[in-house]
C-alpha cells in the first residue's frame, strides 16, 4: 500500500510566540504520519502540515492541534 502525502494549510486562532510555534511543530511532527510541520515566514497563524492521508484527515489534525492546546480551521490544501 502506498502513502499518499498531502499538505494543508491550518489557520492557528491564537497568537503565539516562536517557542509555542515550535513546541507546537515538534509535538506535530512527533505524530506517526506527520512528514514534516511549518509556520510560513513571518505569519505566526499560518501553519502548513504535510502528512500521510493514511493517517490523517483534516478533521483528525484539527483535533490533534486541540488536543495541544490551541485551535484551527483549515484555509487551504
């Protein structure tokens, strides 16, 4: 079976600071099926998560990002 990857873009409502941005990244990128996690340049709100949709839906990630504490919408794919 074939991993199919997939990126999104995920929305975070709360402002925060470089340290919460990466707690935030490591404890993503810690989740079997995360390839890899990133806010885009200066934009603190803008996180963008390429995964295995084996693992993952939107709705599982959103949860995830919940369950860390903060909350997000996704904006785009």
């Amino acid at each position: 079976m074939v991993n199919e990857q997939e990126k999104v873009k995920i929305y975070i409502r709360e402002d925060m600071d470089v340290s919460q941005r990466t707690w935030l990244v490591a404890k993503l990128e810690q989740e079997s099926g995360v390839v890899g996690a990133w806010f885009e340049g200066d934009d603190h709100h803008c996180l963008t998560v390429d995964y295995e949709r084996n693992y993952f839906s939107h709705a599982t990630l959103l949860d995830t990002i919940k369950l860390n504490g903060f909350h997000g919408e996704v904006v785009g794919a």
